[in-house]
C-alpha cells in the first residue's frame, strides 16, 4: 500500500514540475541547493551510487533508497529512472514519511 502512495505522490510532484530525473541534473540540483529530497535505486551502478550520496552528504540533501529504476521510472511516467530529486520542500517533506 505505501509503494503505490510515494510513486504517485511522485508522479504528482512531476506533473506539478517539481522532479528533476538523471544523474547530471540531479547533482547539479542538489550543488545549487535546490533540492530537498533525492530518491536512489538499490540497482544504482556503485559509482553513480556513491557520487550522488557523496554529493547528497556534502550539501545536506536528504535521500531515500528505492527498489529498483523501473519503479522510479514508472512513477514519473518515463522509462527506467536511477535517480531523481524533488525540489519542493511540501513534496519532499511528505514523501519522506512515506518512505520511512
């Protein structure tokens, strides 16, 4: 029940523009300080993987693990996503409860 209320409290935060997907995108977000939530798939490559927790610690960015990049991918409507952040602090705040 709670996987299907984060993906589409997600795809509603894409629909509302607030989701930036894609590894480049994502770092730039979080070194600007834009992003309040990032999410990670477990199936992230080791390097992708660390780069964006590293970058996630470094700028206090707050970030979740999720199953896999279909998941994700679904969620925002496109195909497999490893990574995605949510720059808004309403959406950010309560899809963190939900993935707890």
């Amino acid at each position: 029940m709670k996987q299907q209320q984060w993906t589409s409290l997600l795809g509603l935060a894409n629909r509302a523009r607030k989701v930036i997907s894609g590894e480049e995108l994502v770092v730039k977000e979080v070194r600007q300080q834009r992003a309040k939530l990032v999410l990670l798939s477990q199936d992230a490559s080791a390097n992708t993987m660390k780069k964006v927790t590293d970058k996630c610690k470094f700028y206090q960015v707050p970030f979740k693990m999720v199953e896999d990049r279909y998941q994700l991918g679904q969620a925002i409507g496109k195909d497999a996503r490893v990574v995605v952040a949510i720059n808004d602090a309403g959406f950010a705040a309560k899809l963190k409860t939900l993935l707890d």
